[in-house]
C-alpha cells in the first residue's frame, strides 16, 4: 500500500512514557501526527507531550481497565475530534522458570500486554471505524519463537498476534486496517531491566545470531513509523524478523532441544533469577497496582 501523510491524523500510543512507545510518539509527531499519550506514569506523560513538535494530550490510564479506557477513547475523541491510528503498545515482562515464578506476576504479564491490548481495542475501534483508521498491535520475536524462561511474555505475545490477525478479518470490510508489529531485543527500559539479571543476560547472549543482540531503539521505531505509514500487516522493527516468519513451524522443537541443555547448565544459578516484573515500566505497574 502507498504511503499515508501523517500530516493531521491523530494517533493514540499506549505506554506512551518510555522506550518504544515514547519516542514512536515523538517521531510520529515529527511528522505532524497530534498525538494522544496513554500510560502509567503522569509525571513522565507530561514531560513526552511537552517535548512533542505537535498538539498533544496525554492520559494516565491502566490499559486493563475497561471503564478507563472507554473513558480516554472518549476524551480523546473530544480532544481532537477524531482518532486515525492506534498502537497497542503497553508491556510488561517476567522472566524465571516457571514452575518458581510468582503467580501475580506471571498473571499481570498476560492482563497487560494480551488483556489491555483488547480493551485498547475495544475502546477505540468504534473511532478507528469512523476514521477508517489503523490499529497497531505491538508484539515480538515472542510470538514468532518459545524461550525458555520466559512463559509468560511468550504466551501474551503470542496471544495478542493471532487476536490481531483474527480482529483483522473481522474489521477490514469497515475500512479498519490491522497489523501486527514485530520487535526482537531492542535498547528499552525493559531489555535492560531484563539484563540485570545475569542468568537472563547469559542465557539470552547464548542464543543464536541475530537473535543475540540488542538493537538500537531509534532504528526499530523508524520502521515502525514507515509501516504505520503504508498500514502495513506486518511491520518488522528488525530486517531480519520477516525471515523468521519462513521458519518458525521448527522453532518449538529445536527450541525444545537446545533449551534442555542450556537450562541444565544454568540449573544451579537458577535460584537467583529475580521473580519481579522488569524495569521501570514493570516498576511503575507494579506501583499502581499497590495503592
């Protein structure tokens, strides 16, 4: 698809304070996109919008709050008279063996980043309808290939890519465009949150290339802006994401395999994986949800 002008539309960003969420608002509003900012953090919302090139807003919400989010797509709509493009990006992550992992931990990973993506949805689709807008479902290299150590993150993932791709079969006739936005180990808060942990470093620098590395965030996020430009089905923050896909009907058992052997070598080091959500995102859940 041709590309779209950015110039004008209203775009909607979940987890908006940091990493790829906040600097996807900025370069979207670089382009001349106003620009609604969701998340957690007001303090860190307010800062991103004041820096922004173009009006914005900005909306302290939880994304698994039905009644909430209702109400943002309303104030949005309000705001700015219309809603063009959203982008489900609000995560949080958990690592550690899953038969130790804290249940309320493991739990939020799946009502954040599965759960909030569809009440994300499900708020703005009726003004996504009316614009014949464009959703963006951020996922990962977690819903292309199983990680050991990482059960939940993988489930939500996964979990929000077949829902995308579902939903879009459901809405294309209404003029609403899906797609689902893939990102591998990029330079967030949350990577580096997850790099703390040196048995969660080791086991992920063991993987193969590319999959090894951490990525730049700007690179990743100008991928995402050009697909969101051509409302793209499938956007791949990393080039060689798109690859992945070809091959992904053999990961679970060479992933089955060469886990064994690496979980075995990391088995008397295992205790001491941190059990918490990661990074001052996860910080930052995890705040709320204590008051």
């Amino acid at each position: 698809m041709s590309k779209v002008s950015l110039e004008g539309q209203v775009a909607v960003v979940t987890g908006a304070a940091r990493g790829v969420g906040e600097l996807l608002a900025r370069k979207l509003s670089a382009r001349g996109a106003k620009i609604a900012l969701v998340g957690l953090e007001p303090d860190e919302l307010k800062q991103v919008a004041g820096r922004l090139h173009a009006d914005a807003d900005w909306w302290h919400a939880d994304v698994t709050d039905h009644e909430a989010m209702a109400q943002v797509a309303r104030e949005v709509k309000e705001r700015f008279g219309k809603v063009d493009i959203v982008v489900a990006n609000a995560g949080v992550a958990t690592g550690g063996p899953f038969v130790d992992s804290d249940p309320v931990a493991w739990r939020r990973v799946i009502e954040v980043n599965l759960i909030g993506s569809a009440v994300t949805a499900r708020a703005f689709l009726p003004v996504l309808m009316e614009s014949r807008g464009y959703l963006l479902q951020i996922a990962s290299l977690a819903a292309i290939t199983p990680a050991p150590m990482m059960t939940a993150y993988c489930a939500s993932k996964s979990g929000v890519e077949a829902y995308a791709h579902s939903l879009r079969a459901e809405v294309g006739y209404k003029g609403v465009r899906v797609g689902v936005g893939y990102l591998s180990w990029t330079d967030t808060d949350m990577v580096r949150g997850a790099d703390q942990d040196d048995v969660m470093r080791e086991l992920r620098q063991r993987l193969p290339w590319p999959s090894n590395k951490t990525y730049p965030l700007g690179p990743a996020v100008d991928r995402i802006v050009a697909g969101i430009e051509r409302r793209s089905s499938h956007v791949y923050a990393q080039w060689w994401l798109r690859g992945m896909q070809g091959i992904r009907g053999y990961l679970p058992a060479v992933i089955g395999s060469v886990g064994q052997r690496e979980m075995r070598r990391f088995e008397p080091r295992l205790g001491s994986v941190s059990r918490g959500l990661v990074g001052a995102g996860g910080a930052a859940d995890e705040q709320v949800r204590e008051r």
